[in-house]
C-alpha cells in the first residue's frame, strides 16, 4: 500500500510582518511568509513553517510547481490532503515566528 500524499494549492504572500495561515479559500490556502522572496529563500521558510505546523519533517514537503511564483503547489508525504487542510486550517490564528 503506498504512503498518503497531500497536495494543497498555496498562496504565499511574502515579505509579511508575521508567517501564518491568513484562510483557506476556494481551495487555495493563504500563508503568508517573513522573508522575502530572493534566491528560494520564501520557500524555504514556507516549507519550514507548514513542517512545524503539521509535525512532520521538512523532508516530507516538497513545492511540486510554482519554485518562482506566489502560486504553488506543494506536496506533502505521509498525510491525506483533507488531514493536512484540517491541521492548518486548525491553526488559522496561529501566528509561529519561525523564519
């Protein structure tokens, strides 16, 4: 049997005061991120932030397209899509400052 794999349509608003989960609207989740969008530096801070939200390790998330848009798509082994939106979306208000 293979391992459930979480895809989750995500908007990343970078440069942002604090890095949290703004909503989950129309099937895109909203995140927004403290750093700034240079040298992949935004998406690494996104997959550290979703990994710390959902405890799981940083391995286990990957962007599986959008690397240079605010627009992504990013998978994430080991949880179901519906599992992994009702863990974020649980944290809706959580502000993490982890960068």
């Amino acid at each position: 049997m293979s391992e459930e794999q979480a895809k989750l349509n995500v908007r990343v608003h970078p440069g942002s005061s604090k890095n949290m989960i703004t909503g989950y609207t129309e099937g895109i989740l909203n995140v927004k991120i403290t750093t700034q969008p240079e040298k992949g530096k935004a998406n690494e801070a996104l997959v550290k932030y979703l990994s710390n939200l959902l405890g799981v390790t940083k391995s286990r998330i990957s962007i599986s397209k959008g690397h240079t848009s605010r627009n992504k798509v990013v998978s994430i082994q080991g949880l179901s899509t519906s599992n992994a939106i009702s863990l974020l979306t649980g944290s809706h208000n959580r502000r993490d400052s982890v960068s």
